[in-house]
C-alpha cells in the first residue's frame, strides 16, 4: 500500500471508528438549522472555551472573559492595532498543539506592523468524538462572534480588523463565527489552513466555511487524498482564492519513508507527525510566509493541477497569480472561488521558482520515442545542475511539448541552456542502426530528434525569452550528445556579462 494512502486511511477510519462509537452515521449530512435553535445565550455563559492573548511571542497567554473590560487592560490588548486569532482543530489528545507556539511567535515577531495575537481555546469541545467536535464548532463560532461584538461595543475596536486564521475544524469555526456576526458589516479576513473535509464536503454555504463569511476569505488545502470517500482536507473551494500547493493532495517530505528525519526531529512524537504531516502542512506554509516575508511563495490560477504541470498556467494577467499566505494581495473578490495551484519544498522555506518550458521537436526517426533528457540552467546569479525532464508523451512527430520546471533556487535571469539526450546505450543503438541502414542516400538525411527553440517564461518575473543553438552545426540531437542553447535575442552578450 503506498504510504500516503496508508495515512489518509488512518486518519479517515479514526473518523469512522469514533463516529460510529458515538452512534453517528457520516452520511448525514451537517446538523445545521437543528442546533441553532439549541444554542442560547445561557450556552454561552456555560461553556469552557477560553480566549487568550498574547503580549510577548513566548508567553503562554493571558485569558480575557466577556463582559469583564478589565481583562482587556490587563493582557495588553490595543484597540488601535488589528486582532488576529488563531482557531486549533480537532483534538485527539486533549492537548494544544505546538504549531500554536509557533504561529504566535512568527505573528510577534515576523510582522512589520505590530497586532494583537489571541487563541481561541476550545480544547474541552474539540477533544471528543469527531461527530461531536463538529457539533461544537457552531457553538465555538457563535462564542468567537460574541466577543468580537463585545469589543465593538466595550472599546472603540472595528470587526473589520478583525483576522480569525482556522485550521481543520478551526476554519469551520471561523466560518460560523463570522456568519454569526449579523449585520451588513463583516470581518475584515478569514483564512482557513486545510478546513476539515468529513461532514463539511458538498455541504451548504450556510453550514462551512464561504466567502460569504467575512470581507475576505482564502484557504490552503493540503490533504485532499480522498478514501472510503473521505478526504481529511476539503477539496471543494471555499474562499475568495483556494491554494492547492503541490495539488493539494498529499505534500513533499511527509511520505513514510521520511519517518527517520520526522524521529531526528520529533523524537517520539515522529510517527504522529508524520500521519499529520499533509494536513499540517498548511498552517508551517502560511508560518514560512510570516518568517519569510522576503520569500513569498506565488501561486497561479488553473483548472487542475494536470494543467499547471504543463506549465500551462504561469498567468499574472487580470489578477490570476497570488502570494500564499499571511501577505496575500486581497483582491478580486468575486462569488466565484479562484483556484490556485504551486509547487513548494518538502520544508522551509517553502519557496520554489516556476518556469515554464515549451520545446519543439522534429522526430524523424520511423517510430515515436521516449527519451528522458537533462538540462543544465545559467543564470545572472547561479547555476542549476541537471534537471531530468521525462516528458508525458512520446515525441511522434513535429511537435511542442510544454512541462513545468521549479527550482529551489533564486539563479536570476536565465541566460544558457545546456539540454542532453540521455538513455544513451539505448538510443545509440537505434540511432547509429539507422544511420547504417540510409548511408547511400544522395542526400544526406538525419534520422533522429531535432530541436528547434526552447521557449522559457518564468512564473516569478512573468519574462518570455526564445533561446537557439549554440552552435553552427544546427538543431540536430543525438543520445548522449549535450547542446548549448543561448538567447536569441541581441541582449544575450550582455546578459553573459552579468555573470557572477
């Protein structure tokens, strides 16, 4: 069984297993306008939710209660700075997680312009049985709302300076709470990092996270894997921009085999960070974007991620390309969701850069081929060694193949190109078996690939360059022969220059 599958059933049936303990069927679709009639306000005078803030990055919190101004003074909150409050999920082992610590820390520290950092802790809700955390999140939703009004009302504070970040059942929280808000007036932003998918999936608007839930909504998926029809992610969109990094299905460095770095770094908690490690991936994406403001990860607006893996999709125009995370651009908020996709590490930074490559091959031998080749790129500033390209389609005839290349790197403007046909043994043979059998032609012919142009457009910089042979021998490929392709345009000489 392939591993990410393995975690996508373990998380799934711990769904199922304590949903059917309690007597739950998850076909049932989300509770909704049942409970509403349930939730008073003497619910909210009796619930152990608590909401903390946070006055230095490593302090553990000071609770503030409703209806008591005084706590507002004594944990430091500043009605003139902006309110972001950190919404956990579903607990499993009672206790609060250590990416809370984490985001705080990267909220104290990593911003600019300084704000108020809180925690809604509603522990005592969340560790139950799934069935029952989702049930609760309307109420938690309700509980956040309340206390954004009292602060309305107690002190001169705007909802729209208000941010609720939510992760798994958290988002679903944040999207209740700003439903709950009333009024023509919203709050000011809601992200959601990989909002729950059992109970929420094909739900209504009413009954998950919207972008009808607050001025501005964006979301992270990160493990949409689906199982046993399940997916611990939601998939469906759900914001004003949907970020599918990777595709949102499962991410780099969380496979089972990575368990031994996950034990260097986790000691014995390893196993259990590794089962998360997808679904958790979309609060440490929107924590790099904090720690590293100068490294924003740009997303593009596409159909599926077999498109964006083409290349397809690197579009900046009218809007469709976004920064991931806490500094996104927040406009285009139109009713209908955008998708985004990228490609990221498997850890931080997070960053890579996007290019796409389109290349324009002649096969003149008599069958189509397979080849996989391997570029070299140079740039101003670095150079990237020996990218392997295996295309997802033969090379049967005159023909432009598109595929996406992402670097780790920042090499600055490309200016060479060093592309190699390899499977050399292999295509030698056929190669040279050809060759014997036409070496009587009255022309001389060429039985094998060539290759035009390579066309490049970097996702980051939205340039286009053309870039042809080096050399004067012309566009011919032969397996295990490297060619040098350099800009055809006249800048290319004191692109050369700019060499470090």
């Amino acid at each position: 069984m392939e591993s990410p599958l393995c975690i996508s059933v373990f998380l799934v049936l711990c769904v199922f297993i304590q949903s059917s303990a309690h007597g739950q069927s998850l076909g049932l679709g989300p509770f909704g306008r049942r409970l509403r009639a349930a939730e008073t306000k003497e619910g909210l005078q009796a619930t152990e939710t608590r909401f903390l803030l946070f006055q230095e990055e490593t302090d553990k919190g000071c609770q503030i209660r409703l209806n008591h101004p005084d706590t507002l003074q004594k944990c430091g909150f500043n009605s003139s700075l902006p309110l972001v409050m950190i919404i956990h999920g579903w607990s499993v082992d009672g206790f609060l997680e250590s990416w809370i610590w984490q985001m705080v820390a990267a909220l104290k520290s990593g911003l600019d312009q300084p704000v108020n950092v809180g925690l809604v802790d509603w522990l005592t809700l969340a560790h139950n049985h799934y069935t029952v955390a989702v049930r609760n999140t309307r109420l938690v939703g309700q509980e956040v709302a309340a206390v954004i009004q009292w602060l309305e009302e107690s002190v001169p504070f705007s909802r729209s300076n208000v941010h609720l970040i939510g992760y798994s059942l958290g988002a679903h929280v944040s999207g209740f709470a700003g439903s709950y808000m009333g009024g023509k007036r919203k709050i000011g932003r809601i992200t959601g990092l990989d909002a729950a998918g059992p109970l929420f999936e094909g739900s209504s608007l009413s009954d998950r996270l919207s972008p009808d839930d607050a001025s501005f909504v964006d979301a992270i998926h990160t493990f949409t894997r689906e199982h046993m029809g399940l997916s611990v992610g939601i998939k469906q969109p759900i914001a004003h921009y949907d970020f599918y990094p990777n595709g949102g299905y499962f991410q780099p460095g969380c496979h089972f085999l990575d368990l031994y770095k996950h034990i260097t770094k986790h000691g014995l908690t390893a196993i259990t960070h590794t089962v998360k490690c997808s679904h958790e991936r979309s609060v440490h994406l929107f924590i790099d974007s904090l720690l590293h403001a100068s490294m924003q990860s740009t997303a593009y607006q596409c159909n599926d991620m077999g498109s964006f893996s083409r290349g397809l999709c690197l579009s900046c125009k009218k809007g469709r390309c976004n920064a991931l995370g806490y500094h996104i651009r927040q406009e285009g908020r139109s009713k209908k969701s955008k998708k985004l996709f990228l490609t990221t590490r498997a850890q931080s930074p997070f960053k890579v850069y996007h290019y796409q490559f389109k290349i324009q091959f002649i096969n003149h031998l008599e069958k189509s081929v397979e080849p996989t080749f391997t570029m070299t790129l140079l740039g101003t500033k670095e150079e990237n060694q020996k990218i392997t390209i295996s295309l997802d389609q033969e090379i049967t005839s005159n023909k432009t193949y598109s595929f996406l290349i992402t670097l780790d790197l920042d090499i600055g403007e490309l200016i060479m190109i060093k592309f190699k046909w390899e499977n050399g043994a292999v295509w030698t043979n056929v190669w040279n078996t050809v060759q014997t059998i036409i070496p009587w032609s009255r022309k001389r012919l060429y039985s094998g690939l060539v290759a035009k142009t390579i066309k490049v457009k970097a996702g980051e910089t939205q340039q286009r360059m053309t870039f042809c042979s080096e050399s004067t021998d012309g566009l011919k490929l032969q397996p295990t022969q490297e060619k040098t392709f350099v800009r055809c345009d006249r800048n290319s000489k004191t692109l050369k220059r700019k060499i470090r």
